[in-house]
C-alpha cells in the first residue's frame, strides 16, 4: 500500500474542513436556542443549563467521535463512504442487490472485493435469511431510501435554518428591524447561493477552508473567553450526574427538549459520506485536533454565558459575543452558514446521481463541473427544485426554532439509518459476532431512537416537514424503481430468440443494409423485444449489429480497462454483436471521447482474437442466447500456424466492419410505454398510468453515449404490467 506523506494528509485535513465540518461546524448558531424554546424555557436556573450541556457533550462524544470516527468510517467501500456505500457492501458479499442484469462475470472488477475469511455461522444464516425471503432484500431497499430521502430533506432545511439563524444576529444591532426584511435577506442570499451552483464548486474550494477554520477558532475563543468571564465552574457540566438531575427536574419538558440538543451533530453523517474525496486519516485528524475541541469550547462558553443571562435564552450565541468582535464574528458567521449550506446542496447532488444510478430516481441532466476534482457534479432540476423548497420553508416558518425541530427529525433518521446497516455491515461483511452487532445497535441505536422519539413530538411544530418531504421523495422513488423492475421483466419474459429471427427472415423479406446499427437495450442477454417490434414492421436492419446495454454495478467505480464487455449474438453470419458498459453508482454515466469508434475498435480486436483464445459462455442463459464475453482489454495467446485459416476468416470479417462503419452508424432506441393491465388494482394503476407515466414523459431521455440526433431512429411499443 502507497505511503501518503504527513504532509499530504494535513493538507487533505484542512481542505475538508470547507467542504466536510460547514454544517456540523454552524450548529451553535441555533442549538441553545431550539432546545429552550416552549415549555422549558420556564427553567432557565443553572442546573438546567448544566444539564443541556451535558447532554450536548455526551451526545456529541458518542455519536459524532466514537461511533462515525472510530467505528463507522471503518466501513468504507473501496474508499466511499455514505448510505449507498454500506448498502453497496452488503448486496455484493449477500448478494442483495435488486438491481437488473447483474452477473456472475460482474464480481471479476477490481473493486468487486470481498472479505477473504471464510463466513461465519452468523452470517451464513443472515445471507440465507435474505435470500429465502425476497420481500425483506426489498423492505431493506426501502429502508435505505428512507435514509436517503431523509437526507435530502436535510439538504433543504439546512440552506435555511443555517442562513436564516446567521442573518437573524443583526436585529441585535438593528432592534427596530422588522422580521420581514431578516426572511427577506435569508431569501436574496438563498437564491444567490443556488444560483452560483452551475459554475461548480471548485471555483470558490479555495475560500471554504479558510473561512471554516476562521469560523471555528473564532467560537472557540469566544468561548474561552465566556468560561473564564462569566463561570469557571461549567466544566462540572461534563460529568453525566447533571443529565441524571436534568431529566429528574423536567421531566417530559427535558425530553422533549432533546429535539434541540440533537442539532448538536448535525452534519456528523456527511464526515461519513465524504469520505471519497478525502482520506480517513485525514477527516479523523480535522475532526479530533480542530473540530471536536473547537465546537465543545464553544458550547462550554455559551453556556456559561447563559448562566448569567437567563434572559437572553433566545438570542445567546450573539449575546454572548463580546462588542469589540461582533461585527467580524457576524460576517464570518454569515459566510459560514453558507459553506455549510454549499457543502450539503453538493451532496444532495451526489446522492441524487447515486439513486439515478441504482434506478431509483427518475433520470437528470447531470453535469460535471470540474475536470480536475472528480464527483464534483450539478444538476439543473435538483438545484432549482432545493431553492424553491428551501425559500418556501424560509418565508413560510420564518421561525428557526420550527425548523429546528424539523431538522432534527431528518438527521437523527439519517443516523439510525446508518446504525443500523452498520449492524448487518458488522455480520455479513466483518464476519463479526453477533453480540457485537447487537452491542453495537444498542448501544448508538437506542441513544438515536431516544432522539427520534423526541422529535417526533414536534411533528405539529415543523417536524412534519421532513416527513412529508421525505414521503413524496420515496413515493417517487418506489414508483420509478417499481416501473424500471416491471420493464426488464417484461423486456426478460418476451425478448426475441435469434433462431426466430433468422427464421422469419425469408417470409418477411427481410434484408440487410449497409451500415452498424447500434440497438440500445436493457437486456444483457437474448434479443430485446423492442427489436423484434422493430424488424416485424420494418423487415430490414443493418449488415452489422450491436446491442449495447448500459448498466450499473454494486461498485463504486468501474475503470476504463474493465468498462467494456464484448460478445458475439447468434451464428457469425449474422455479424451481431452485444456490448455491456459497465459503471459505478458513483461513475458519471456519459463518455468525453468518441464511442463508436471505441466500440468499433473493441469490436475489431474482439472479431481479431475470438479464435485465439477460449471463452467461456454466460451462465444462466439458455443454449439459444448463450454468449462468449470479451473485455478488449485482455491479453491473448498468440495462435498456431494452423489456425491461420481461420485467422484469415477473421480478417475478412474486420474489414466487413470497417467498411459498414464508413456507410455510417445509426442508433436505434427503443421508448417502451407502461400502462397497467386492466384487472389491476386502482393504486398499481394510478402509480403506473399516471405517476410512472408522468415521471417518464418529463425526464431526461436514457443514457445513450454522445447519439447524434441525426443518426437517431427511435421505436415506440406499449408493454402491460
């Protein structure tokens, strides 16, 4: 394994601190704030305030140091990190996935790993239970989307509770200033931070560094000066006795409460899921030198502050700044709230690419923004579509202590999400003992549940939001996910046998054209149905064909060596051809270079070296579609003297290609067209005929690689589920 200097690491460090720590960095903005607003904030004495901080500190150590640096951020899957990267884990070593054409020949990738110890009677019995029961891979499915759509609630509510809570600060200089006109600055700087999107984060990567770790020391220091100005005594607030008497004077007001506390790690999730662009090492090291210290003396400070201004319980952070600093902490401030506002916007879009990727959302225009900086994307719908949530939760709470509470219900979701895949990671993946597993889940599981119960009862008072966001987003999920599963079994259940093609040629009049044809399919093996919908009305095609089938893999990324998987459909006087192109859920699904010419290449080489060495046909397929896959990249056995006969065949079958190629290359798509079977169900017919048919018409158009549109040839065919 390569050695990554000290240097590179510390560099690495400090970069993840604009991009990683935004959000969880920000959180004192608004904690103290949320957790003493209603009922508690009747017992501002400073038992009280001790036991808040206590709960803060604890919550904190546990979850945000012992369980994602020490334990969680072990699970990474070849280097990412996230939701998608433990669920990725798990279908490949049980083989869970749902996800269509997935192939024994798919596990020979480089980052198709598995653990080299042989499993446990632990998980062999877990992999057996998936496998028997079908309904608990998919209820597990479910259970990750839940996840995810919590987190992309996330990405709506923190724009606006981070930017409306920075800007709020000014009304202590200003007090005359009405409420409408803080919305109305949170709005134009909203719409500003959106707007900026398109041009990609790495145009401004250079400023969220310095302005995190401004921010960071800033806090840290103001509350140095807070602890030894107004209490020395607050670091007692440390020990857990003060939790224990917390609970014992409030009772169910304490833990209601805890529906603010929580906000204490909020962001702790994206040290986690950013792991792909930074190193372990190097998030660990931000975390324990800068980060955990910093936020832990901030909180400490303030505090101690409050425990001499009970009054100011709603306005402490700003208060608590000392008059000769205000101004500059209150610009950083602002800048502040707005990388951590950035830093989770992207990750939505990461997490929205990875959904696109596993058929769970419908498809977007994806874009890469930087050449240099790889999963750095931006897609259009996405960003619009988290502006406009995020102004209509801005100027329709106009209160930060309602969006807190609806904050904390998608970040203790997301966390109790982790927790528990980490479980079944633990199992089936570390070959670990069960006891620890359940050790583990109830450990950090009951501590999250704690939390979610707490912010359940502030459901009527925001909490409500990210359910219902998160609903609709699963609705939409499921639905796309359901309708994709439903085509590929149609596409399965009738695609065409190449026997019947050849023998319906002569009574159609069939007859082949000069030119490739390129037949985009889903299909990888057989004939596609779309196709034979095709030939029937239409009794010609071209002299050369390739079927090319884009797909995904439960791996994080697919190299460009190991993209391509080559083999031959049917008899060689039929001249068709299949393509697979492979990528992973975090690939960006488009090709910068001239495909037909990669594909006509890795054709020839296939045609070149076909009788050179032995391959193996698919497993699964029956004798009619069995195939022989190639990956070009391949090295091959020169061949013997004899077989120069067929060397010679070879040949002449190249140059057929080359000269097809010159009569040019047509791409045929097919647009199947779903519609519900009419002894259906009223629901499968509305999620089918209206929600599936709506979600298709306004997508992007699939994944064809760089088609010109005026060698496109589309063929329409309504299939019934």
């Amino acid at each position: 394994m390569q050695k990554v200097s000290y240097t590179t690491v510390l560099t690495l460090a400090y970069q993840s601190l604009g991009v990683v720590y935004g959000d969880l960095s920000t959180s004192p903005l608004y904690v103290y704030k949320t957790t003493f607003s209603g009922k508690l904030s009747l017992h501002e004495d400073d038992e009280e305030i001790f036991g808040v901080l206590s709960f803060i500190f604890w919550t904190f150590t546990l979850i945000a140091l012992c369980k994602y640096v020490f334990i969680v951020m072990l699970a990474d899957d070849n280097g990412e990190g996230g939701t998608f990267a433990l669920y990725s884990l798990l279908c490949r070593h049980a083989r869970l996935s749902i996800l269509p054409n997935q192939e024994i020949t798919d596990e020979k990738l480089s980052e198709y790993v598995t653990e080299g110890t042989t499993d446990t009677w632990q998980s062999s019995a877990l992999k057996l239970f998936f496998n028997k029961h079908p309904r608990f891979r998919k209820g597990l499915l479910v259970f990750v989307l839940f996840g995810t759509c919590m987190a992309i609630g996330d990405g709506v509510l923190t724009p606006a509770i981070s930017v409306l809570s920075a800007v709020s600060g000014i009304k202590l200089k200003f007090t005359e200033l009405h409420d409408n006109y803080v919305v109305i600055i949170s709005c134009v700087l909203l719409v500003g931070l959106f707007s900026l999107q398109h041009h990609g984060t790495h145009r401004v990567a250079f400023m969220f560094a310095p302005i995190v770790t401004a921010w960071l020391l800033c806090i840290s220091g103001i509350g140095i000066y807070n602890i030894f100005h107004w209490n020395r005594r607050i670091f007692h607030a440390l020990s857990p006795v003060y939790m224990l008497k917390f609970l014992r004077s409030t009772g169910v007001e304490g833990w209601v409460s805890f529906a603010g506390v929580v906000l204490s790690i909020t962001g702790v999730e994206a040290m986690f899921a950013n792991l792909g662009h930074f190193s372990p090492l190097s998030i660990k090291m931000a975390f324990t030198l800068l980060v955990y210290p910093s936020l832990v003396i901030s909180y400490m400070g303030e505090a101690a502050f409050l425990s001499k201004h009970h009054e100011d319980i709603q306005r402490s952070f700003y208060k608590a700044i000392p008059e000769a600093v205000f101004w500059p902490v209150f610009i950083i401030a602002t800048f502040a709230s707005v990388v951590g506002s950035q830093a989770v916007i992207s990750a939505t879009f990461s997490i929205i690419s990875q959904c696109c990727a596993l058929k769970c959302f419908p498809r977007v225009k994806i874009v890469h923004t930087s050449s240099k900086i790889y999963g750095q994307i931006y897609i259009p719908e996405v960003n619009w579509m988290l502006m406009c949530l995020c102004l209509a939760v801005t100027i329709g709470l106009r209160d930060t202590n309602m969006m807190g509470h609806a904050y904390g219900l998608a970040v203790t979701a997301v966390m109790f999400v982790t927790t528990c895949l980490m479980a079944l990671v633990m199992i089936i993946v570390w070959k670990k003992r069960i006891l620890n597993a359940v050790a583990f889940l109830m450990l950090f599981g009951s501590i999250e549940l704690i939390y979610i119960s707490a912010s359940i009862s502030k459901i009527p008072e925001g909490g409500w939001i990210p359910v219902v966001l998160s609903l609709i987003f699963m609705g939409v999920m499921y639905i796309w996910n359901y309708g994709t599963m439903m085509k590929h079994q149609f596409d399965v259940e009738n695609k065409v046998s190449i026997n019947r093609i050849v023998c319906l040629g002569p009574s159609l009049g069939m007859v082949r054209v000069p030119g490739i044809g390129l037949v985009y399919a889903n299909l990888v093996t057989g004939i596609p149905p779309v196709f034979g919908h095709f030939v029937t009305n239409l009794p010609a095609f071209h002299k050369v064909l390739i079927f090319v089938c884009v797909k995904s893999v439960q791996v994080p990324h697919v190299s460009g060596k190991e993209r391509f998987l080559i083999s031959r459909v049917g008899p060689k006087e039929c001249g068709m051809f299949r393509c697979i192109v492979r990528y992973g859920y975090k690939d960006l699904q488009q090709e910068t270079c001239n495909f037909e010419n990669i594909l006509v290449s890795s054709i020839l080489q296939f045609v070149e070296t076909e009788e050179e060495c032995p391959l193996e046909p698919i497993t699964g397929c029956s004798s009619a579609d069995a195939e022989a896959r190639y990956a070009p990249d391949h090295t091959f056995v020169d061949s013997n003297d004899e077989e120069n006969m067929e060397t010679s065949l070879s040949k002449d079958e190249s140059l057929r290609i080359l000269e097809a190629k010159e009569s040019g290359v047509t791409y045929i798509l097919g647009h199947s067209h779903a519609k519900a079977k009419k002894s259906s169900s009223f629901f499968k017919k509305v999620a089918i005929d209206v929600v599936y048919a709506f979600l298709r018409k306004n997508c992007r158009e699939p994944d064809v690689l760089n088609v010109p549109h005026t060698s496109l040839f589309e063929v329409g065919m309504i299939y019934y589920v």
